[in-house]
C-alpha cells in the first residue's frame, strides 16, 4: 500500500472566514479548506504559500 505524502494542515484553531472568504487563521480560502485532504503535496504546498501572501495582505490591511 502506497500512502501520499501530505503538507502539515496551516490551521491554527482560529476559523473566522472574512468577507472575502479567507480565513483569518491560516489564510486559505474555505474550498482550500475544505479540500485538503484531497490534494497532493504539491497542490498543498502552493496553497500554504498562496495563504501565507493572503495572511499578510489581510494584517497589513487592518
């Protein structure tokens, strides 16, 4: 039996989707979410560095 080798899940316990749909815990959307333990390791990788960049719009923005 082959098992997939996954990303560590970014959440952080703090689930609050903004109006945009991001959550202000770890930064993904809630599709990404909700997807997660579907994706490869690649497709997790580019979302944790997509949310990483959303995180940091959103705190810069408050």
């Amino acid at each position: 039996m082959t098992y997939k080798k996954h990303i560590a899940n970014p959440c952080i316990g703090y689930c609050k989707l903004n109006h945009d749909d991001i959550c202000g815990g770890c930064g993904r959307t809630q599709s990404e979410r909700t997807d997660w333990i579907f994706l490869t390791a690649t497709e997790q990788k580019t979302i944790c560095e997509n949310a990483s960049k959303r995180l940091a719009k959103i705190k810069k923005d408050q």
